[in-house]
C-alpha cells in the first residue's frame, strides 16, 4: 500500500516536471549555484574570484544534467504518447474537420 503511493508521489512529481520544464531547470540552477557557493565559502585559501568561478562551472553542469533529462522525459512522453493525450484535450473534435465543403 505504501508502494502504491509512493508511485503516486513520483508520478505528480514527474508531472509537473513535465508541465513547468524551465522553472525546474532554474530553480536546480538557483539550488546548484547557491550549494556551490556555500561549500566554496567554507574553503579557505582560495580567492573570491575563483570561488564564483567554481559556483558557476558547477551551476553549469548542473543545468546541462537537468536539461538532457527534461530531453529525455520530453522523448519518453512522445514514444508514450503521453504528450499527445495531454494537448488532446484543447483540440476540437476529428468530426469538425471534416465536415467542409468539397
């Protein structure tokens, strides 16, 4: 039973992954420079330049990680089909389409 929700829980959170794609990527962005920055404080012995540097070469790789599995969910809701029965929804039905006139 806790199985069952647990899959609930991932699937919503997969949703709106789905949904909000770039406020995900920025906001593991924002998460990914503010830790990288924090830990680079806590290092003595290095310049400040080089610290922010570090923050954002390390942002960086984890914006491009966030982005290739934003692509990768992107891929496995067209194979799915997942993506087409989301926007089904805002379509007009098949039938109107074909009632002009020959």
């Amino acid at each position: 039973m806790g199985d069952s929700k647990a899959k609930t829980s991932v699937e919503s959170m997969r949703e709106w992954v789905v949904e909000h794609k770039l406020r995900a990527v920025g906001s593991l962005w924002l998460a990914g420079i503010a830790g990288s920055i924090a830990y680079n404080w806590s290092q003595p012995g290095m310049k400040t330049s080089v610290k922010i540097i570090h923050a954002r070469l390390h942002a960086q790789a984890l914006t491009l990680a966030a982005l290739a599995g934003a692509a990768v969910v992107e891929y496995y809701d067209h194979k799915t089909g997942a993506k087409a029965e989301r926007y089904a929804k805002f379509l007009p039905p098949m039938d109107t389409y074909s009632s002009h006139k020959e």
